[in-house]
C-alpha cells in the first residue's frame, strides 16, 4: 500500500471517529506521528478534541513547539493537562527528584504520577481516542491494530498510523510543511521527558533513547498498556 493511499485509510479512520465516536480526543505527545495527526485534524476540520500530557519534564524543544502548533493551528486548540500537585509532591520529596533511575517500579511510579492519572482526567466522558501509535516503533506495539477498546479507561481507542513507516511519517510532514520537534534533527526519533530520553545512534531501534537503561520489552510508560 502506498502513502496516499494510507493517508485516505487513516482520513476514513479520523472521519469515521468524528461522526461516530462524539466526544472524541485525540492525545498529542508533539512527536513526528502526532504532528502528521495534528495537520490532518485541522485540515479537515474534525471535530475532534485535541489534549497534550505536560509532565513538567519536557524538554525546552517540546515546549517551543506546543507555542508553534498553538499559532500554526488556532482552530484546533491543544488542551493541557498536568500532574497533580500534591502526588507529584509526595513522589519526589520521597524518592528523590530523579527517583525513577533507581527501578522499574519508581519509573513507573513517575509515569503514573506524571502521565497515567492525568491522562484519565483527560478521557472522562470521553467514546475515543486516538493516537499516532505504529506497529514499527517497538516490540510492546507489534500486536496493535487500528482499533482496539481500552478497557482500563473504558472507551474505544484509535491507531489510524498503524500501519505507517518513519519513512512515511516524514514524506507527509516534508510535503505539507508541517511543524515539528528541532530534537528530531539531533537524532531524537522518539521523544518524552528530558531525563528520559537519549538521542540514539545509527542502526539503533527508534525507541531506544527511551528509559535506555532498562529492557525493550518494559519500555512503556503505562499510558498504551493493555490493563
């Protein structure tokens, strides 16, 4: 299948979720894939809602894109969600402010403290959502489809770049000008907090400056964990 027509597949998808999964969310992290989603969904004027997830650990080039997707596409407002204060509080005056380097299970902790609740608050009420999820990333994503109900929030969830390849990802974003993060150039092809993320070396899997130290089987964070 060429890339026109997985753009007209994943189009379908996004329209299909406009018309029948109301309210419908779209989560965006601000990385490559996400910004192909975000370009489509102000282009064609989906109805459909779009959060991002501030940890409080970005990295400053993040940050400077969210202002440029906030004037690049003013008709499709990103709505920002942060962690709680007082669990953030708690995590960090108890395990040190760089706790998670210490096991699996404080990075996990992190990531439900700064990710996994806040992303909650952002689906209540909510029939979908969607992100830019695809099988190639990494070894957790290889079972996925273009939808799939998520149980552990109780709606239905939407991959619509499933199926695409990097290679893809960026003809889409180089062709129709489309902002997206500068770490991308320093060879950042997966992109989360600051002290989490690593650039990676040629040949290396595109997820491997993600939590670097531990296994590719535990890299996730929680948010695409089937619970």
């Amino acid at each position: 299948m060429d890339l026109q027509a997985k753009l007209d597949q994943t189009l379908d998808v996004l329209q299909q979720i406009d018309r029948d999964f109301s309210p419908a969310v779209f989560a965006n992290s601000f990385g490559a894939e996400d910004m192909v989603l975000m370009d489509l969904i102000a282009r064609h004027n989906l109805h459909i809602a779009v959060f991002s997830l501030d940890t409080g650990r970005l990295p400053a080039e993040t940050y400077a894109l969210m202002q440029q997707v906030a004037e690049r596409y003013p008709a499709a407002p990103v709505q920002v969600y942060f962690p709680d204060t007082a669990a953030t509080e708690q995590y960090v005056n108890t395990h040190g402010i760089n706790g998670f380097y210490q096991s699996i299970e404080l990075r996990k902790a992190c990531c439900h403290v700064r990710k996994i609740e806040p992303l909650q608050r952002a689906l209540k009420g909510k029939k979908a959502w969607i992100t830019g999820l695809r099988r190639q990333q990494s070894p957790t994503r290889t079972d996925l489809g273009f939808r799939e109900y998520d149980a552990g929030n109780g709606l239905e969830k939407f991959n619509p770049l499933i199926e695409w390849t990097e290679k893809e990802v960026w003809a889409y974003i180089k062709e129709n000008n489309v902002p997206y993060n500068a770490l991308h150039d320093q060879h950042y092809p997966s992109i989360g907090c600051a002290p989490c993320t690593r650039a990676i070396a040629m040949g290396e899997d595109v997820r491997a400056g993600r939590w670097w130290w531990e296994d590719p089987e535990n890299k996730e964070c929680g948010l695409h964990v089937k619970r």
